[in-house]
C-alpha cells in the first residue's frame, strides 16, 4: 500500500513546517502549500487523499478555498480538516456546510492532528 498523501496549506512558514515534520515521520506523504491561488493549480494535477486547511491566509481564507475544493467533482468527498487560531462559531458552520470531517482549533497538537488524520484515513 502505498503513502497516503495529505496537502498542508498554511501561510505561515513554521505552521508548514511542524505539519509537514509531524505528517512525513507519522509514515505519510505530504506537500506543503502557502495560499488558496497555489493549491488550486496544484490540484489540478496532483490527488491527495486528505487536505489539512487553515482559515486565515492573505490571498483567500481556507473556508473559500474549500468551496473551490468541493466545485472540482474529484474532490467532491475529500476529507479535510479545518485548523483555525480562533475557533470561531462562524467559521464552524461555514466549514461544516461544505463538508468538513474536522475542525481543530491552533495551537493542535500533533497528536491530535495526527490521531484525527489517521481516524479520518480509517487507519488504527
């Protein structure tokens, strides 16, 4: 079986950082983006099997890059898990209404990421 692929996009260097060091020694693939615009043209030739997406980025927040996300039919039941500073109700319902499987409010510790990734991939 091969790696599964998990898509980190976060604006914030060291957030891309701790993510992507946690994901890769935890046995999985992933690849890092910095904003909405980058991981759209991304997608459109690489499949990942989970997206981890913070809110709040410069070009356009991760709930709007969700909505795109869910328009492209092959992402259409993407699992994704929402990271957020500020746990906002809001931003909640949004999210949820596109179809998240998580919400994590920063700081997230990598256990939790990681116990919500592998839950979310179905693994034990």
């Amino acid at each position: 079986m091969s790696k599964a692929k998990i898509l980190v996009v976060d604006d914030e260097p060291n957030n891309q950082r701790i993510l992507t060091y946690t994901l890769n020694k935890a046995g999985y693939e992933s690849a890092a983006m910095a904003d909405g615009t980058h991981t759209l043209h991304w997608l459109e030739s690489n499949t990942p099997d989970l997206a981890i997406l913070d809110v709040s980025m410069p070009d356009m927040d991760g709930i709007t890059l969700l909505g795109h996300i869910r328009s492209m039919p092959q992402f259409a039941n993407l699992p994704v898990i929402i990271l957020t500073g500020s746990g906002d109700d809001d931003e909640r319902i949004r999210a949820e209404g596109l179809g998240i499987q998580a919400f994590l409010t920063k700081p997230a510790s990598s256990k939790m990421v990681l116990e919500t990734v592998s839950n979310l991939l179905g693994h034990e």
